[in-house]
C-alpha cells in the first residue's frame, strides 16, 4: 500500500486536507518533524473534520527516525518536487512507494532529498506559478499512484 509522508509540514489546513484525503482512501499519513504546528491544533483538526479517527496516522520526531523506521531499501522514497526529472504520469509507481513531500515554502529538504529514490514533479504549464498547494499536489499524485496500482474503485 502507498504511504503518503509529509516532511517539515507547516500549515495546520493543508495537513487537515491531505488527512481527510488519505482517511477516504485508507492510505498511511506520516507526519515528520518537527512540524510548524501542534497537532491539538485547531485549525488542523478542523480540516480534518471529523475524519481523524479514520486516519492511519504516525508522527515521527525527525527525519532520521523515519528513515529508521522506514529505510529506502525496503520501500522507495519518491520525493514530489518542482527540481523532479521526471513527469509523475510517466513514473511506474510501485505499492510499496512512500510518496514525500516537503514544506509549503520551500519543499523537501536535503537531508530528505538524499534518500529518494526518486524525484518528480507535476507539470505546469505557467512559469511564474512556483508550486501547486501541497493538499492538492498529494491529492494528484496518491490518484494517479492508486490508478496505475489498480486502487481506484470504491471497494479498497
């Protein structure tokens, strides 16, 4: 099963938002510290709705206690990345992929970075629009990572 990792995230909606998302569709959320909010937060659990009991959720101190508990050997980190090579329709992902995605302002860090297996973007088509909002970009990548895998009818 594709798991969704947020690393560093800032905005207590745009977690809100990707929670729900991966609550609907069964789908691991990891949030990776240290974050830009608690996770009492009220606007963060807003988000959410009422959907946070649904979510398979682990929240990890740092990114070297996710890479200890989740080593790229055994599933492929593939980091979401406007500096990505390669377009995310034309990746084959893989069930086992952890899908990363980094800060609102400035992406995936290094330390992150050096330890995807891949990295891709998502297209757009207007240069002076710098990124895409993260609760979107997870929404699009996780749906196209579930219609390759087959995942995409209402019986998961």
């Amino acid at each position: 099963m594709v798991h969704i990792a947020l690393i560093q995230p800032q905005i207590p909606p745009n977690t809100g938002n990707i929670a729900r998302t991966c609550a609907a569709t069964q789908t691991p959320l990891h949030l990776v510290g240290p974050l830009g909010f608690e996770i009492s937060d009220r606007q963060l659990k807003r988000a959410g709705l009422d959907y946070w009991p649904h979510v398979n959720l682990a929240c990890h101190d740092s990114i070297a206690t996710f890479h200890h508990q989740h080593p790229p050997h055994h599933q492929r980190w593939i980091g979401f990345s406007t500096a990505g090579q390669q377009n995310y329709i034309d990746f084959s992902f893989q069930a086992t992929d952890i899908l990363l995605f980094g800060r609102e302002t400035s992406g995936l860090p290094p330390e992150a970075l050096a330890h995807c297996s891949e990295l891709v973007y998502i297209p757009m088509s207007q240069a002076h629009v710098r990124s895409l909002n993260l609760s979107v970009s997870v929404a699009i990548a996780l749906f196209e990572a579930r219609r390759q895998l087959g995942q995409l009818n209402s019986d998961l």
